[in-house]
C-alpha cells in the first residue's frame, strides 16, 4: 500500500488563528467564555472546547449579560453586534479576515446602491451573517445555476457578486460565467477574494486524483469546504469519502487498492490524519508514506487584541 498526503491540509490561518484568540480567552478570563455559532466546524475542537468550559451558544439572549463573547470565525451580522452593545457584552471577534474583507466589499457596493449577488448556501453561517451588510432591497443570494436565471433586477442597473469564501473558484464558476452572460456589466471580484485555503486544497485534490485508488477526506459533517474536497475528487473520477475520525473507516474499503490519497478540510487538527494513517499502516504494515510540501505553512493572521 502507498499513502499520498495532499500537498495542502490541515488548519487554514483563519482557523488557527480563531483556535488561538479561544485559547488565550480561556487562559485569560477563566471558563466559562461563550462563543456565537462553533467557533470553526470540526467536530473534535467543539467537543474539547465545550470539555473545558467554552459554551457555544445560537442566541445571545442566553448569554449572562457583562460576559465574554466570541465571534466565530465565518463572521456575524452588524444587527448581532448591536446585540451585543444591549447586553454589554465584552466582544472578542474572531472573524476570518478574509471574510471580513468580503463585508467591507459588501458595504461598499451596497453604499453605491449597487445589487449584490452572494453565491453561496442560504444557511451557512457566512453567508447570513454577510446578508447583514447589505441593503434588503439590493441583496440576491444564489445557490446554483438556476437560481441565476430567476434573477430579476433590472438591465441598466449596477450589479455585483461576492461569494462565501468557502467556496472556490471552481465551485463558482458554472455560476459566475451565467451571471456575466445575463448582467455583462457585472462587477466580479478578483480570485485573491476567494479564501486562498479552500482553492489549494482543492487544487491538491485534483494532483491526488491522478495519482491514486482512493481519496479519503478527513473533515466533519458540517464543514463546507471537506465536503467540497470530497465533491472535487469524486468530480475527477476518483472514489473519494469523508471521515470526521480515523475509527470511522471501514477498512473493508481499502481491498484492491494500492494506492490511497488523504487530504482533510482547513478545520481538521493534524492528529486525525496521523490516527488515520497509523490505522492504514497497522493493517498494511509495508505502507509507505508520500508527502509534500505545503504551499501555505507561512501564512499567518495577526491575533486580535483579547
């Protein structure tokens, strides 16, 4: 058996860095600290969180007023922020940078009366909290190709797209090229809008897909951006499946293949490929292990003031 690592995996700076401002909090207020939405979506940081006394919570109405409260990473609307000033909480924001680039681009179009496009799933947090930026009357999300074509906004008006981040260029594209077809004078972003994470992690994938038998996905149920990379390796032909830990895996899978990728989603800890491997290994005692360098182990994102 040979092993394939993704040249890219593990914690995106976005999420490293929201692990890290939860941390500190609890090192420097002492539990319990609460958090708005999970705080990134894996299962195993949630539940060791929640183990050592961090409370996340869907409504601040169950947050004691004076506390301390983090934003999570994929953001949270202005009416959420208003919120807080009510309760007088003590805000801890540990929104991804990236995505706070996409508010200030919303703001700005929306300022501009311009109509805004959001691609991206109707309930994922991002994208709800990215709506809050935009005026109701200007605001278009899209799921899909055919929701481009019940778009009604006039012809002569301004209009532009911004997407959820984690989505990728390719995921988006079917729907950008739609989009400009319809309104020609679209205002698009540039790719470097697009969270670099999600796009060379599937990138890596379609580099996996040429080389192997199997793609295994190591990420949780609720994470976008796995079950994109999942999506991505089964769109280039290869059986790809998703695992949220290592004990998940039916060995049974692996009979008649020699060659096995394993990539994981930008909120998965390093440990669970290492279980995952250690697991392949114990069965396959000759495996041997093939892995790259990563393109984004130098990025980092500067830590809030906590």
């Amino acid at each position: 058996m040979e092993i394939y690592l993704a040249r890219t995996q593990g914690f995106c700076a976005g999420v490293k860095c929201a692990i890290e401002i939860v941390e500190r909090a609890l090192k420097k207020y002492g539990k319990p600290i609460y958090v708005y939405h999970e705080i990134v979506h894996n299962t195993f940081i949630i539940d060791d969180f929640k183990r050592r006394g961090v409370i996340f919570i869907e409504n601040l109405e169950d947050v004691p007023e004076g506390s301390h409260i983090i934003f999570s990473a994929h953001g949270v609307s202005p009416s959420v922020s208003k919120q807080t000033e009510s309760k007088s909480l003590k805000v801890i924001d540990a929104t991804c940078p990236l995505v706070k680039k996409v508010h200030n681009q919303a703001i700005r179009f929306s300022n501009n009366n311009t109509h805004v496009i959001l691609i991206g799933h109707k309930k994922h947090q991002e994208v709800v909290g990215t709506s809050g930026y935009i005026q109701k009357d200007l605001l278009h999300i899209v799921e899909d190709e055919a929701d481009v074509e019940k778009l009604d906004i006039d012809k002569h008006a301004d209009v532009a797209y911004l997407t959820q981040t984690t989505l990728s260029v390719d995921d988006v594209k079917a729907i950008t090229d739609k989009l400009k077809n319809k309104f020609p004078q679209c205002i698009s972003i540039s790719q470097s809008d697009i969270c670099y994470a999600t796009q060379i992690r599937q990138d890596a994938v379609k580099e996996l897909a040429r080389m192997v038998d199997i793609i295994i996905v190591c990420g949780s149920p609720s994470s976008s951006n796995s079950n994109r990379l999942r999506e991505t390796g089964e769109r280039f032909g290869v059986l790809s499946i998703i695992i949220d830990r290592a004990d998940e895996l039916d060995m049974r899978i692996l009979e008649g293949k020699t060659k096995v990728g394993i990539t994981s989603g930008a909120s998965v800890p390093s440990f669970i490929v290492e279980e995952l491997i250690e697991k392949i290994c114990a069965q396959y005692p000759q495996t041997e292990i093939h892995s790259l360098e990563s393109l984004e182990k130098s990025i980092n994102f500067p830590l809030p003031k906590i």
